[in-house]
C-alpha cells in the first residue's frame, strides 16, 4: 500500500521519530534523560534522578502525536515514560522494565489515560511487578471526556485531554502517595473536555482515513483524540456557533457558577491551522467572559494531537485553592545540582 508521507521504514517509523524528536530538543534531552538501549524508553540522567524516598511518576502512550510530548522527562516532570507503536498503548513488558529502571524502593505512580489498551496493559504491568517483588506501584487512571460516557459515569470517561495535573510538582516537593492520589482524582474530577473533529487525517502506518470520510459541510461532535468516531456529525457551523455550542455541552456536565474562576484548555487535534485556533480562542474567551461572566485563571492553545487530523479537544477546569496552590508552587532549591 502506497502511503503518502515522509518516512524510511515503516517498520523503524516510531524508532526513528523518537530518535530524530531527542536530537531537535537537545541539549535539554540529553541533559535530563536518556533513551534505554533498543528500547522506546525513556528515563532522567542519574544527574536529575529523584532522590530516594520521593515518589516516582512513569507514564506511557501510543506514538504517532504531534507536536512536542506530553510527558516531559525531568525535575518537574516525569521520572519515565515509554512509547507504544503508532496509536497503540506500550506493552505490559515495556511498562514494566521502565519501572524496574527508575525502581529505588520508593512509591512510584503508572499515570494512566482511561483508554482500553493502556488500562490493560498497566494493569498486567503492575501484576508483573508484584510478582518480581515490587510491591509498591499504584495507577492513577484519568479521563474526562463528556462525549464517552454519561453523566453519573465519570469513572468510564476516557482521556481525551485536561488544563490542570498536580501530581509532577507534589512528588517533587515531598509529598505522600496517597496525596498525590487524591489530589490527582481531584484535579479529573473538576475539569471535563469534549472533542470535535473537522477533516480526516491518514493512519501513518495503514494508509487509512483516521474518522473516516468527512463530507465538506459536516463535522464530528465528540471524537476521541485519536480520531475515534462517534456518530455524531453537524452541519458545519461558525466558530462562534460551535464555541457555543461545545462550552454548554462541558457546562451542562459540570455547571459552574457564573463569575467563578476557571482554566481552559485549547487543543488542536494536529492538522488545526493557527488561524483556525486563534479564531476559535477568541469566540471561547468571549462566550465564558463575556456571556457567563468567568474569570480566565489560566489558559492554555496549542496544536498537538493525532497526525494531520483536522479538529480540536476543548477543557475547562475550575480550580480551587489547593489545586491553584500546587499549580503555582516552584521547584524545591537544593533538590538538583544548580546548572
């Protein structure tokens, strides 16, 4: 099958991008971590390992996004993190030698977006290391997403995207696991996304449409971040419309009062023009502002999603006291050598 992109190998695709996606963020990729031998795994240097003691963060994801990852390996950030093939989740074996790399005997937490292969594969991961001996690894399972589960179901939402996690900076400054835990379920539970899709992109590695076939004057009401179709297709309104319209489906399920403070998130699904995202930005701020009178906390537009698919994930969050005190709180000093 013919597949109209720029690549080598199909077979090498992923290994390739991750090796080309470490040598663009240099210095700071090699600085902070480093990529295990003949693995997708990545691990921070010995230099920025976190003390004994701390909690630990690993994460994992199927490849194929764009944009910078998501998962930044470093003091503020995440200890590990492993990649999967193109869409698909890393496998158990992968979760699991990544664990037993940054394994010092501390608590360390699987962070987990709620989607089939990743819950699978992180929960036979935690089987594999309980039974090696490493007692010690919980999973914290993520996912707002209104269009994939109803209301009264939140613990079946999958991950789709968000505008606030506090787990990174509370393992940092010390904090316990069963905090970090707690206030991890606190920040998924006060901020919920929805995802539209506008124009199909192309499976990398298969050569097939990613949402299928996208008449010009439709669009996709609730698809997942990977593209995964929900039925539910809309004459394409204006921007203007569709901020509307995509703001009152997250408010409906978490009603928020009128002048409270809120986070929101803007996420461009890969193929989004800026133009497009700006635009979009602009009749959001506007709606919530002007027409529900929030206050904007903290905000955050950018394009990184699934190829060059053509839509967008919006999240709006609505932080409290702790949650704002975590997400402002710097780095500990004297914790790393100073650079």
């Amino acid at each position: 099958m013919f597949i109209k992109k720029l690549y080598n190998d199909l077979d090498t695709l992923v290994d390739e991008a991750i090796a080309g996606s470490r040598l663009i963020a240099q210095p700071d990729s090699d600085k902070y971590s480093r990529l295990l031998p003949n693995s997708r795994i990545t691990v921070r240097t010995d230099k920025y390992k976190k003390p004994k003691g701390l909690v630990k963060l690993t994460a994992g994801g199927g490849a194929g996004h764009e944009g910078p990852p998501g998962v930044m390996i470093r003091p503020g950030g995440f200890d590990a993190a492993t990649q999967g093939d193109v869409f698909a989740a890393p496998s158990a074996r992968q979760m699991f030698r990544a664990i037993q790399e940054i394994d010092d005997g501390s608590p360390i937490i699987m962070n987990v977006a709620r989607h089939a292969g990743d819950v699978l594969n992180a929960t036979l991961c935690k089987q594999l290391c309980e039974a090696n001996g490493i007692d010690h690894v919980y999973m914290s399972i993520g996912g707002n997403d209104v269009a994939s589960a109803p209301k009264g179901h939140e613990d079946e939402r999958r991950g789709n995207g968000g505008v606030f996690n506090t787990t990174a900076i509370m393992a940092e400054c010390g904090e316990s696991v069963e905090e970090i835990l707690r206030m991890a379920k606190k920040c998924n539970d006060r901020q919920r996304s929805f995802g539209v899709g506008i124009r199909p992109a192309i499976h990398p590695t298969s050569g097939l449409p990613i949402m299928g076939d996208m008449p010009e004057d439709e669009i996709e009401m609730g698809i997942g971040v990977h593209g995964e179709s929900s039925g539910k297709r809309i004459k394409l309104p204006t921007s203007r419309e569709l901020a509307r319209i995509v703001c009152n489906i997250l408010l409906e399920d978490m009603p928020i009062p009128s002048g409270s403070e809120i986070a929101i998130s803007l996420g461009g699904l890969g193929g989004m023009t800026w133009t497009e995202l700006d635009i979009l930005y602009k009749d959001i701020y506007e709606y919530l502002v002007y027409d529900w009178n929030y206050k904007i906390w903290r905000h955050s537009v950018r394009n990184a999603g699934t190829q060059e698919l053509g839509g967008f994930v919006v999240a709006i969050g609505q932080p409290d006291d702790e949650i704002k005190k975590w997400m402002t709180t710097p780095l500990p000093k004297g914790l790393y050598p100073e650079d």
